[in-house]
C-alpha cells in the first residue's frame, strides 16, 4: 500500500521530533559519520544510537552506505526539502 503525502508528513515529523534525531541531524549537516562516531557525541549504547539512526533512514531523512563493516549515514537533503517544502504549501505558506 502507497504512504499518502499526509502520512509521509507525519512519520518525517515524528522522527525529527525526537531530541536525540534533531543532535544526529545536526551532526550530519556536517559531514558523513558512522555510528561509532556518531556514538561519540552521546552517552548513549551504540544499539540505541542505531535504532535512532534506523528510524532516520527509514522515512528518508538520511542515507546509509556500507563500507566493509562500517555504516556511514548522511543527510538527504531531497527528502528535507520535499517534506517541509510539502507541508508550507499545504497551508499556503509559500
């Protein structure tokens, strides 16, 4: 089943609602990092830090590829743009 324009507003909300995946994104914005680097800005497990990491990657919010053992995350800054620019003209804000 399609994930309507309404529901894919909704889910990229809930997860860059969260305090933690706003610090990741913001982390991001800077340069590509794997989950043991991200890790190192938090006091938080490295399961923990994936978890949050799989949340962003599944509604589109960052990418992921894999380098031998190591996952590097990065911002997809498409998906940014699409959403907030969808949800500003759903209330004619531009």
């Amino acid at each position: 089943m399609a994930v309507t324009s309404d529901e894919k507003l909704e889910n990229f909300f809930k997860a860059v609602g969260d305090p933690t995946r706003l610090k990741i994104l913001s982390l991001l914005r800077k340069k590509e990092m794997c989950v043991s680097d991200v890790c190192n800005h938090f006091d938080m497990a490295q399961p923990t830090i994936s978890h949050h990491l799989s949340i962003l990657k599944n509604v589109g919010v960052v990418k992921a590829r894999k380098e031998g053992k190591s996952v590097y995350y990065r911002l997809n800054p498409c998906c940014i743009d699409d959403c907030c620019g969808g949800f500003m003209k759903r209330f004619d804000c531009c």
